[in-house]
C-alpha cells in the first residue's frame, strides 16, 4: 500500500461554540486531483488551512506523506497554497514574485531567475517576468500566483477557490490548463470549490461536505451517479428525489430515489413509465428543463432541444427511462 499524501484522521475544528469541522477522516493518495466540494461554511477551507498549516485542529490528526504534521507551521510541511486573491507582492516583478520561496531559502539570483523562468514557461507566462503584477490580467495573475507556489516543489498543492475571480471563459480555459499541469507536474493537488461543475470536470477524486462533515468520498462518476446520501444527490447536479411510496415502488426498500433529469425522455403514450402535465418549460439553449407534475410528484426532465419540437406549458406528455436510471439512496 502506497502513503498517503495527506491523511486527515477525525479531525475536529472548533472555533468557540462553533464545530465548523465535526470528525472528518480523509485520504488523499499521491498524485490525485482532490476536491474538496461543499456550499458555503460546509468546512471546506479550515480543511485546506489544516493541511496548511494555518489552523490547528482541536482534535484529531493530520499526516504529510506519513509524517505527523498537526502542530507543524507552515513552512516546515512539504505544502503550498495558492490563495484566492493570490497574494502577490505588488512591489516586485513577477520574475522575483515567482522566486520568492527561492530566496527565502537562500539559493542565488541567478539559479532562482532560471528556475522562475522556467515555471513561468509552465504556466504560459514567459515573457512577462520584468512586469508588475498590476500590469496584469486576472488569468495572468492567478497564473503567476500558481507558478510562485510551485517553485519550491511541494509534495502537496493546495488552492482556495484560485478560479472563483475569473469570468466565465476563462474560468474554463483555466479548468483544463491547471489539470493538464497537474498531470505534467504530478504533484498532488487538494482544491477546494463550491462548484460542482468544476469539481466535476477537473478532479480524479471529490470529497462531499456538508456541514462540517465528509459525505461522500468518490470519483466524479460515483458522486454524480451513485450519490451516497439525499444531499450528495442534491448537491452535485440536478435530481428527483422520489420519496415514501413511490420509491418503494421504483425501486425496492430504498428510502428515496434518484433519477436525474437527462435520463428521462419525453416519448409515446405507450409503455410510458409516467405520464403527466408541463408545469415550466425553461430553454437552456442546448436543452430545456421541463417541469411535469405526476400526481404523486413533480418530475424535472431536461429534454435536449435538437431532440424535436418544443413543448409547451399545460400539455399531456409521456415520460419514459430505462430501469437502471433510478438509483436508490438508502435510509
Ligand atoms: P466558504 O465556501 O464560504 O469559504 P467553507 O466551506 O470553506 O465555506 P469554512 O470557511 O471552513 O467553510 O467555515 C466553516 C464554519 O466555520 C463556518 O460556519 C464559519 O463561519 C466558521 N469559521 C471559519 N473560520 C472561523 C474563525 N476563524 N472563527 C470563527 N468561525 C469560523
């Protein structure tokens, strides 16, 4: 069995009366994508600060590939964070931003200029070492913040929502790059969002929180398509929860059940599995989100609109899908 990168072992957080992390316990194996994905004060960042080392857990224990690393600052863990507003200093160039951890440690000027060169190469910045970061873009700077963490060659990435400044298009484009230097770099990287498409796309593995506590431990697939709890179901991605009776009658002792909108389609009376009448049509270019009450619940179906005509509010339609579409949440 390999180490782990980073182990968090029921970790407990308390900031007065306040359990902003309540025994969470979490493997992070070397080399992997993790994110950390939750809503708003689920616990996520004073889980990154842990690893940081920028807050002390109550209780519990934090290893760095192995080593007991709960009560060690900073500097003396094998880890950088890049920072959402990325922290650099507005006084030095970028070449000497991206060195910094260099000089901190004592190496020359010239061997830390070829290093932070070299890392600006990395991340598609060559040529801009001499400016300020004030005669930046968002990307560019988020950009060097991700090169000055990663000169010193940490063992462990850490970064903090680093997309959550950048417009949309380049939020994407960023998505890929960081992953495809992740993959390059091989190092492991611990991201933290809020948004499931993100940690959808970029991560090998996503750890679910909700209120201070892991729900869910899995790949993208997993999390999306075998949600361990109602929240999980909920939180990544749209669902239908189909509760009491009728999930009895989908699918066997399940609590609840999910089926998610795509997987509904909207077809003949015959052999339907449910039928019922449009409540809201919503047009999200690609495809539109139907609402269609089936008496004993309201289902979502995202029909994609190449598919055929649209359809409209009031009318009668059929819905069909395939039995392995529902999964079952258990009690
Ligand atoms: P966000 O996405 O908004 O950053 P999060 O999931 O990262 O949220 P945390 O920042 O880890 O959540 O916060 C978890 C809980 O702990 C919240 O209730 C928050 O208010 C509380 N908290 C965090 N830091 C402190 C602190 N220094 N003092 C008091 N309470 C704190």
């Amino acid at each position: 069995m390999t180490t782990a990168a980073v182990s968090l072992e029921d970790i407990v957080v308390e900031f007065g009366t306040v359990r902003a992390v309540d025994g969470v316990s979490l493997e992070i194996r070397p080399g992997e994508f993790f994110t950390l994905l939750g809503p708003s004060g689920s616990g996520k960042t004073t889980c990154l600060r842990l690893i940081g080392g920028f807050q002390y857990p109550t209780r519990g224990r934090v290893l760095i590939d192995g080593q007991d690393a709960t009560r060690l600052p900073p500097y003396a863990r094998d880890v950088n964070t890049v920072f959402q507003d990325y922290a650099l200093f507005p006084h030095m160039n970028v070449r000497d931003n991206v060195a910094y951890g260099l000089m901190v440690r004592g190496i020359p000027k010239g061997a830390r200029h070829a290093r932070a060169d070299r890392l600006l190469e990395q991340v598609r910045l060559s040529g801009v070492g001499d400016r300020r970061p004030s005669q930046l873009s968002g990307g560019q700077r988020q950009r060097v913040a991700l090169a000055r963490a990663l000169v010193n060659e940490p063992k462990v990435l850490l970064l903090d929502e680093p997309l959550g400044a950048l417009d949309l298009k380049l939020r994407e484009q960023m998505q890929a790059e960081l992953k495809a230097l992740q993959r390059r770099l091989g190092i492991t990287f611990v991201f933290v969002t809020h948004d499931q498409h993100e940690a959808l796309s970029m991560s090998d593995r996503i750890g679910v929180f909700s209120q201070g506590r892991i729900e869910q431990v899995g790949s993208p697939r997993e999390v999306y398509e075998r949600p361990a709890t109602r929240f999980v179901a909920e939180f990544v991605g749209a669902a239908n929860l189909i509760e009491g009776e009728a999930a009895r009658r989908y699918a066997d002792g399940a609590a609840c059940a999910l089926l998610r909108p795509e997987r509904i389609r909207v077809g003949a009376a015959q052999d339907a599995r449910a039928t019922g009448r449009v409540a809201s049509v919503h047009y999200y270019g690609a495809f539109s989100r139907i609402a269609v009450d089936c008496g004993d619940a309201t289902l979502e179906v995202d029909s994609p609109n190449a598919a055929g005509p649209a359809v409209e509010p009031g009318q009668q339609v059929h819905l069909h899908w395939q039995p392995d579409a529902i999964h079952a949440i258990p009690a």
